[in-house]
C-alpha cells in the first residue's frame, strides 16, 4: 500500500515535468495604424470623426487634415468603425504586422435620410426686372434651411437668350457677389444652394438692366502702367477707361454723330487704325496698310462728315477707307521730299486740309483739297519754329495751329514757345490765342469744341519730360481752364 502510494506521487511528479517542459512563452509584438477618412466622390477630408477598432485600442479623432494614427497597435487584424453625425457610418478592415505601419483610407457617404433640402434662393438684390443699375454692383439673396446646415452657393450669369452661361462664382458661402458689369446690358441670373447633403437646389432666373454708357463729351489718352490707353470723361473729371490690352492705344478721335471712336493702336507690326462703340465695346481694325509718319505718337487721321470713311497718311500719302476696310485708295501724294503729318475734313463744301513736313521737322506746310482729291492751294507757308495742326473750324473758312513763336529749331524738334493761332483762310489774318501763356510752356495739339466757341488743347512745359495737361479757352485766348491732368491727344465732341 504505501509503495503504491509512492508510485503514484512519482508518476503524477513526473507528468508535470512533462508538461512544463512543452510550454512555450511567445511575447507581444505591435505595428502601427494610420489612416485618412475622406468624403466620397470628392475626396475632401473630414475632421473630428471618431475612430474606433475591434479588437479594441483607443478611441480618436481625425485631424483638419481628416488623419488619424494608432502607434504602438498589437499585432492582428482590426475593423475600423468611423462615425460622425450627418454620415452614414463606414467600417474598413486591415492588418497591422510587426513593425509596420498599416495604412487605410476610408471614405463615408452624406445621411441625407434626416436632412433637408435647403429652400431654393429668393428675395434677389437687385429685384427682378429693375433698371438702371449701376456697373459695379453687389448681387444679394436670401436662403433657408430647416437643419439650419452649412450652405454654400454657386452664382451663374447667363446670355440674352439663355443659351450660354458663365460661372460667375462657386462654392461660395456669403449670399452676396460684389460684380463690375457693362453698361447698357442686360443680365440674366441665377443661384445655387448645397448643403451638402441634397441635390443643389436652384432659383428663378432674374433679370436686371445696367444704366446707359454715360454721355461723355470729352476722349483722351493717358498713360497707363507705361502705355497709352484711351478714356472718355464729362466735365467733372469721371473719367472711364475704353481700353485696357498689352499694347499702345491713342489718338481718339469720335465721329460727328457721336456713335463711333477712331484710333491708332501698335497691336500689330505697325500701327493700324481701330474702331469701336462709345463705351469701348467692339473693338475693330478698320486699315491693313499702316499708319505711319516720323514720330508715331504725332500720327493724326480724320473721319469723313457722314461718319462712313477715314482719311489717314502712310509717310507720303494720304488715304481714304470705308470703316469696314473696303474702298481702299489713294486720295493724295506729298511733294517729293515730304510725308503728310495731319489732316482735317470738314463738311462744310466737304474741303479738307492737310499738313507736310520734310526731312528736316520744322519745314511744315498745309494745303486744302477737295473731297475727290483736287488741291486747291497752299494756306501755310513753311517759317522758322515747329508747327502743328491744321483743324478746321466749323465754317470751314479758318482752321486752328500751333507755330514756335521763338523761331527755335533743333534736331530733336524740340519747341520753346509754341502758340495756339487762328488763320482765316479769305483774308489770311491770323490771330493768336496764346495770350495767358506761362513763359517755358508750349500750347499744343488745339481743336474746336463741338459749338465752335472755345479750344480745347495740351499745354506743358517745353523741356519735353514733364506732364501733358488738357485745357480749355475761349477763342479770343481768355478763361484758361484746366481740364484733366496727365492726359494728352484731347477730342471734344
């Protein structure tokens, strides 16, 4: 008995050795997790959704960036849950290994069953149908949404007739627009609301009209960023700018039924002539042979009285095309030795008149021709000093100038004292406009008001750098008055 009992203690010792001997111990091992949570479809990321596992580890939430990172994960395989209120929740599995990190991306769906679409956009500033709004405008509207969710808005504008349409902004999450329109137009509009949730819902389309192109009487050139561009202003100053390209644009010259503006543009290899609406709108290029002279910013052309033809020079002929470039051809040839300058038309027994000068810029001499061409006479015989013009006045039986009283002549063609002269054309008595002068300066470039009873011309200081000024005064030479400041190549029509 009691061996046996021994036996037993010995066998039962001897198991357990066993035993222990074919246990193993294996240690933990882990890897890491990273992952981006996105919006389906547009791959925007989501911030503050909460991220979970099973098996579980920590609970977090994504970044601004919609990232999210587990360090330090055992190793297994994990479900990973992604919740956030207004998103249908997203579950994605992946396996973390030893010293790896696992990346996952997970995308989640809008829960559009509790939302609503937001009404469409109403109440529109300014209202349907109104008139006479001015270019710059701010467009307004009003929303709503019973969840009260975050709405962003999309505005379109749209042609006459419907049938093209321009984006005018997007995504945006003001119910205002600050917007700079075209005179005399009409527009058609339309918004766009998203929750992000819903289908964008739309508005009526709306209308409004933009005021007329103000009536301007005055065009000039200015330099802009260090090119010319050409403006129209009133009295007061308003000035608005007609262009606005890469290249050069001057000398506006308007026709006398006020409905069209002529003037030079470099746009291409050489200077061309251009035509376009009162408010700068459709632009044309009327010539193909260029307009050209020694000085190009001295270049001058005229517009025929019924407004259908200009008259231009290319260095020793004169020119005359129908605005839409046919009836192209040659009206007159300079003297041997000489190239047209300026030129004038007036309707009055439809004469024109027209300046030469010569290789040597202070020889300057002005003739008249007939409407088909003929030359009747010499009126200006070239003196000692620059000249300028000629312009007609409205009668046609005197026309304004411009003559360096001082007689000074230099290479350059530099003036000292030029002076604005009236000449009548029967009697040949000139008459000087110039009386109230500043010593220093020259008056140059004059040409009538539409009436015919003051001058509207550029005077500066004759050192040839500083600024150009546009002023006024009458024709006996009183009531000097400034006009525009650094603005040059006046028009008054």
């Amino acid at each position: 008995m009691k061996k046996e009992l021994i036996y037993i203690v010995l066998l039962f010792g001897l198991a357990m050795i066993t035993s222990c001997q074919e246990q193993t111990f294996e240690p933990e091992v882990f890897g890491s997790l990273f992952g981006e949570v996105l919006l389906n479809n547009e791959n925007t990321p989501l911030e503050n959704v909460k991220i979970s596992t099973n098996p579980p580890t920590s609970s977090i939430f994504t970044d601004d960036a919609g990232r999210f990172a587990l360090e330090n994960v055992a190793t297994n395989s994990y479900t990973i849950r992604a919740e956030k209120d207004g998103f249908i929740t997203s579950i994605e599995s992946v396996t973390v290994y030893e010293n790896q990190t696992a990346n996952v991306i997970i995308k989640m769906v809008p829960d559009t069953m509790d939302s609503q679409a937001p009404d469409p956009p109403f109440s529109p500033i300014p209202t349907n149908e109104s008139i006479d709004q001015a270019i710059d405008l701010t467009l307004a509207w009003s929303s709503f949404d019973v969840d009260a969710d975050d709405l962003l808005f999309d505005v379109t504008i749209f042609n006459s007739d419907q049938t093209q349409s321009m984006t005018l902004a997007s995504g945006i999450p003001d119910s205002t627009l600050e917007i700079v329109l075209d005179y005399s137009t009409t527009y058609f509009w339309q918004v766009s609301v998203n929750d992000g949730f819903n289908d964008p819902v739309f508005s009526e389309v709306w209308s409004f009209t933009t005021i007329p192109f103000p009536d301007h009487r005055f065009l000039f050139a200015r330099e802009v960023s260090g090119k010319y561009e050409i403006f129209s202003s009133n009295e007061d100053g308003d000035a608005i700018q007609l262009t606005d390209n890469a290249n050069n644009n001057w000398r506006p010259i308007m026709n006398r039924q006020r409905t069209k503006i002529a003037f030079i543009s470099d746009a291409g290899i050489e200077p061309q002539i251009y035509i376009m609406n009162r408010d700068g709108s459709d632009i044309q290029q009327v010539t193909t042979v260029p307009i050209s002279g020694i000085n190009k910013l001295e270049l001058d052309f005229c517009w025929s009285p019924d407004g259908t033809q200009l008259l231009y020079m290319n260095n020793a002929n004169l020119y005359r095309i129908n605005l839409d470039g046919s009836g192209f051809n040659l009206f007159a040839e300079a003297p041997p030795g000489f190239y047209f300058t300026e030129c004038d038309w007036t309707d009055q027994d439809d004469l024109i008149i027209a300046r030469t000068a010569g290789s040597d810029p202070y020889d300057s001499f002005i003739f008249t021709f007939s409407e088909d061409g003929v030359y009747l006479g010499q009126v200006y015989t070239n003196i000692p000093g620059g000249t300028g013009g000629p312009v007609f006045a409205i009668s046609g039986t005197s026309f304004l100038y411009t003559h360096d009283v001082s007689g000074y002549q230099a290479a350059d063609g530099r003036q000292l004292d030029a002076t604005v002269f009236i000449k009548n054309i029967n009697n040949q008595v000139t008459s000087n406009l110039s009386i109230d002068k500043p010593a220093g300066t020259n008056d140059l470039d004059p040409r009538y008001s539409p009436d015919g009873s003051k001058v509207i011309f550029i005077n500066t200081n004759n050192d040839g750098i500083s600024p150009k000024n546009i002023w006024t005064m009458n024709l006996d030479g009183s009531d000097r008055t400034l006009l525009f400041e650094n603005a040059e190549m006046p028009d008054w029509r």
